[in-house]
C-alpha cells in the first residue's frame, strides 16, 4: 500500500452494522499498515481504539450524531484531509461520499434497502438516501460493496456506473466463540437471566419490519405445542417496533416469547452458546452478521432465503421462505430435529474474516486507485 488513507469512523457504534465495519475495518488496517492509516473518531470512542496511536487518530470534539455529523462529513472533513496529505484517499463506510472532496474517494455499499423495500425507513431518511446515494457512487472512484447482491443491487438501480467501479470484499465477523470473555462478567439481563437455562430457539437483530420478528413469532405460535423450545428475541427496538409487541399480546405468547432488549457482548454470546436453534427471518440485508457469530458455536441455522443470506451462509443453512409463515414453521421443526455438521459450518465460516476485508480492500481498492 503506497498511499495513505483516512477512514471516517465518526458513525461508530459497536451495536450497530455500520459502526461496527467501520471499527473492524479500521483496526484490520491499521494492524497492517499502520504507517499509512488515518482514523476519524469521536472523542468519546478514543477508548475503544486504544489499538491505534494518538498521531495516527484525527479525533472531533463535540460531534453529534444527524446534522452535525453530516456538516463535518461534508464539509469539515474533506478540507482537512487535504491539508493533511492531497494524495490521501478518503474512505466513507456507510454509503455517502464527501461530495466537496478533492481527494479521491471510496465508500462501501452495504445495502439499498431504501429502495427495494417499503416502510424500512421514515420518509425522510428514504428522501435523504436517494438524493445524497447516486451522487455518492458517481463521486466516488471505487465503490465497495460487502456481497454480490450487494454489488447487484448497485448496477440494478444505477446502470451508468462503469463496471469496474464496484468491488465486492466481503465482511468479516466476530468469532465469540474464540474470543476472551472476561471471566468476571456475567448475565445481568434479568429477562436473559431467568430464560437462558430453559431450551429455547434465539433470534438476534433490532426490532423492525424488514427483519421480520412479527413472521417469526406467528410461526412459532404454528409450533409451540411440538416443541418444548421458548422463542427468544435479542435486540433493541427500532422502526415501528410495536406490531411485534402486538402479536405476542394477541397470541398469547407472552410466556413463551422472551424480548432481551439491547445485551453485552458476553450476554449475546452466553445467548448463542445454550441456544438449541438460531433463526434469521429477514426479508432484506445487505449480508447479515448474526448467522455467521451463531455458527461460530457450531449452531444449527434457519434462515430466509432472502437477498444476500443464501449467498453468506451457503450450504450449512436450513432455508424458508421469510413471507410464509407455514414454511418458516415446517423449517422450524425441520431443524430442531436435524443433526449438526461441523464441519460443513466451518467451511463456510472460513470464508470470512476481518483480516481477509482488509486484505480485499487494500489490493482491490486502494492499491488500484
């Protein structure tokens, strides 16, 4: 790598998908190229990239998330960049590129949901997205998308763009299996706590219509009196969340079906290791994460065979159709019953690694530009 980069990780939140690619992303790099790496954070993330030295972090004081963040994104960002070397490439993760940049840019791609899938935002975050996305893709000089549908999904929607303008470098993921956990954490989550003895089928991702809880709740409901499982649903609540809530009401599930909220990183990992079956019932995403953190405990998975899924979890997944709920129920009980193949969930999971993202964005990406 011959040039320098700086990379935006001003929207880091480890709970969250992009934030948490931009962390990944940034510290993969940094451990390899650590002399040609920049980080952009805010000053109350500094504790969370103790792995990078204080010269090689550009750290913003009072910055909120929305409008002050776009302004310094926009504006702030790109001039100081220059000054701090013009031949630097700016790399934005989530999709909006500096439209007043002078240096080159890439951004990543990681879904457009915003305009395949109704009611997945409120009309001003759909308006915002298709106005500031297709410039961003124009301005950019490499765009990274993070699967093959992904990347389809770009040429679908924008045709004009160059067809080497796209790369596709897959996310890596969390083993938690493999990670340190402290040994003096432990279940604090009173919901979690009182359920996590008791056999239960997990599903994990914030509360919204396109990840499809209400489906699976309703499929569960088909299945209850077959199996002894409860159903768990670990996330917090999102965009119209409260339809969920409604269906537990109405079917009278409220013993069966467990809403954690937002867990810790041990939590969710205690969560993945005593689950008898994850579930994964979206309708769209851009990769999707949780499938590969649950096989990582060599956990049997039912997923929709939606978007990018099939494409992440290839051949160790037990598919359903995510707009039907009888299938979802028939995949359900088809898992549960159905023995765990190792090793066929490690030949998937090898695929994946931060590691390898970095690897992939250095020699498709900056090393082309």
């Amino acid at each position: 790598m011959n040039r320098v980069c700086i990379l935006n990780a001003l929207q880091t939140s480890l709970s969250g998908g992009i934030g948490r690619y931009s962390y990944e992303l940034s510290k993969s790099l940094y451990e390899k190229e650590k002399s040609n790496i920049k980080i952009v954070i805010r000053e109350e993330d500094r504790k969370d990239f103790l792995f990078a030295k204080d010269e090689d972090l550009i750290i913003v004081k009072n910055i909120k998330s929305g409008i002050h963040r776009n302004i310094y994104e926009q504006i702030i960002l790109p001039f100081k960049a220059r000054k701090i070397n013009k031949n630097a490439i700016l790399h934005y993760p989530d999709s909006m590129a500096p439209l007043l940049a002078l240096n080159d840019v890439v951004i990543t791609v990681h879904d457009l949901a915003f305009k395949t899938l109704k009611g997945a935002f409120t009309w001003k975050t759909a308006l915002w997205k298709k106005i500031i996305t297709p410039l961003s893709i124009i301005k950019a000089k490499k765009v990274v998308a993070i699967t093959e549908f992904a990347k389809s999904e770009i040429y679908t929607h924008y045709r004009n763009i160059a067809k080497d303008k796209v790369v596709v470098v897959y996310n890596g993921f969390n083993n938690l299996n493999v990670e340190k956990n402290d040994r003096t954490e432990v279940i604090r989550n009173e919901k979690l706590k009182l359920n996590i003895d008791k056999p239960y089928i997990l599903t994990v991702s914030t509360i919204s219509p396109r990840k499809n809880i209400d489906g699976l709740i309703k499929a569960f409901n088909i299945i209850k009196d077959k199996t002894e499982c409860n159903l768990i649903v670990g996330g917090k609540n999102g965009w119209l969340y409260e339809s969920v809530y409604e269906t537990v009401e109405n079917l009278n599930l409220k013993e069966r079906v467990i809403f954690t909220g937002s867990v810790t990183d041990y939590e969710l990992s205690q969560m993945y290791k005593n689950c008898a079956l994850f579930v994964y019932p979206s309708f769209y995403e851009g990769f999707g994460l949780p499938p590969l953190e649950a096989m990582s405990y060599n956990k049997k998975c039912a997923v929709s065979n939606s978007t990018s899924i099939p494409e992440v979890v290839g051949s160790a997944g037990i598919y359903f159709d995510p707009s039907k709920v009888e299938d979802i129920a028939e995949k359900l009980l088809l898992a549960l019953n159905r023995d765990i193949d190792v090793n066929l969930i490690q030949s998937v999971l090898n695929k994946f690694s931060w590691k390898k993202c970095a690897d992939g964005v250095i020699k498709k990406v900056y090393d082309i530009i």
